[in-house]
C-alpha cells in the first residue's frame, strides 16, 4: 500500500501560468517525489472520470491553479478531496519575478524555471503531508495520466 | 464606498464605471477629494489587463502632467504603463499594493487605489478627460470589438 499526496494542477491548455502548472506538478511527480506522489489531471476530474475521481476523493490533495479561477482547487473538492494545500502560480512568480514565464506549447527558460522554483515548493509541502501520521492519504496505484483535456 | 454605478454588460463579462468620476482613455480614473484627487485603474482595464502579478507607482513628490507615468502594472498577460490624467504632485502611494497588487483586481474603485496626487491645474486637465458616460461609450466600443475578435 503507498501512501500518495495527490497532485492536482490547472489543465494548463492556453496559458503560460498554466503551463507552468502543470509542468511544475510533472517536475515533482516523475522526478522529485515519484514514490510519494501521484498526479491527478483536472481534465479528467472535469470529465468526471471514475478512477481519477477515486483517487481523489479522501485523499490529502495539492492543487496548482494557473489564474484566480482556481479550477484545480474547486474540482478537487467538488470530487471529495480534501484540499490539504492549494498554490497558485501567480504566488510563486510574485517571489520570483526575474522567472517571467512566457511561450503555451514550450515554456522560455523562465517559464520552465519557475516551473522548478514551484516545483520546490510542492515538495516541501508534500514531505510534510507524507511524514503526518494520521492523514488519510490516496492509497492508489499512480502513474501519470494523459492530460488532453481542455481548460477547466 | 457607494457610488452610483454604470453597468456595462458583454458577453459574460460586466464592467462598472461610477458615475462623477473621470477617466482618461488608458483606463485611469479621477475622483476628486477636495483639492486633491485619488487615482486609479479602471474596472473595464482591470479586467483587460488580468491578475495583476506587481504594481508600481512612482513616489510621492513626483510631478506629474498628464499623459505622465504616473504607475505600472504587470499581470499576466501584459505590461500596462498608466499615463497621468492630471498635473500635480503625487501625495500619497497605496503602499498595500505592495504586498497586494492583486486588489486592484478586487477593488479597482475602493482598496485598489493607486496614488493620491496633489492638484495644480484641474480646470485645465479636466477638460481632456472623460466623464462616466462618455468613458462608457468608450468602453463599449472596445469590448465589443474584443468579442468580435474571439
């Protein structure tokens, strides 16, 4: 059984914050804490898929939203999820203004370090869910999903 | 604050203009406090422009004429540099907007200020501004144009 924070960012289809959203949760996902996480696309929560809303639902999730309209918070919790942290990219460029992020396909050099600088940030909030005794963590198999929906 | 309020309506989009405030055509609106005036971002610009991500003004004693930076914003989608509408001096920053640019997205006409400047020509300037209506007309115009492009 593994215990999972799961990972929730803005589709990311459109707009660079988004991208850098989603890129960061990649980051983290795949290369910081592969073992200790699992990636949730908003698209499929948003299509309302069975097994990503499953694993969602009373799981401890961190949300990533690319703009105020905050998607990726509001279909966690409209999932069942328990919102343990919610980010928003803005936030993060706000502490790091030298990373401005620009391009939608491929993100500049800036776009994809603030994208690691987020990515930090995640990571620190997961250790400390993951190392919380008694939260009710996804017990799913994870694995990165597709993510070819639209923007939610 | 309770001002008398235009609403304008687009698409899914509403944008308010007070009435007896001023505007030049970037969108910075006027009102008038005595002998000085506040200013600010209008409603329609701030929704044009997005999340606001910094807000800069420039510091109190700087002088001022219209058509002036008096402020800059980025968010994100654009860099937005905000010409004076008035000549004066500038008498007060709205310091929250430091730490909080993203009132001017909450607020544009209360919390969102952006400078209080202090008055030396306002007969003169306020005849190259607009009033609410007028700024309303302006606005229509290019949100529907907006529309049309998306």
């Amino acid at each position: 059984m593994t215990r999972r924070v799961v990972i929730v960012p803005c589709s990311g289809i459109g707009k660079s914050y988004g991208t850098v959203a989603r890129e960061g949760a990649y980051v983290v996902t795949e290369d910081l804490r592969p073992d200790t996480t699992q990636l949730v696309p908003l698209s499929l929560l948003v299509l309302g898929d069975e097994q990503a809303r499953a694993d969602v639902s009373g799981a401890q999730a961190i949300t990533i939203d690319g703009c105020k309209l905050a998607c990726a918070t509001k279909m966690v919790a409209e999932s069942g999820g328990t919102v343990a942290h919610d980010l928003a990219v803005l936030d993060v460029y706000r502490r790091h203004r030298d990373l401005k992020p620009s391009g939608i396909a491929e993100l500049n050099e800036g776009g994809q370090r603030l994208a690691q600088a987020l990515a930090e940030e995640v990571v620190s909030l997961v250790d400390a869910l993951s190392t919380a005794d008694s939260l009710p963590l996804s017990q799913s198999d994870g694995g990165r999903a597709g993510d070819g929906g639209q923007d939610a | 604050m309770s001002e008398e309020m235009l609403k304008l309506t687009i698409d899914k989009f509403t944008f308010r203009v007070p009435k007896g405030l001023y505007f030049n055509d970037a969108g910075a609106w006027v009102r008038l406090e005595g002998s000085v005036a506040r200013l600010g971002l209008s409603d329609f610009a701030q929704q044009r422009s997005g999340d606001m991500a910094f807000a800069e003004v420039k510091p109190v004693e700087t002088l001022l004429k219209p058509g002036d930076e008096f402020a800059s914003v980025e968010t994100i989608k654009v860099n937005v540099i905000l010409p004076s509408p008035v000549t004066g001096a500038i008498a007060e920053i709205n310091t929250a907007l430091e730490d909080a640019p993203e009132l001017i997205n909450q607020d544009p006409y209360g919390k969102g200020w952006l400078v209080v400047v202090e008055l030396t020509d306002w007969d003169s300037d306020k005849t190259k501004l607009l009033d609410a209506d007028a700024y309303y007309a302006l606005i229509k115009v290019q949100a529907e144009e907006e529309v049309k492009k998306s």
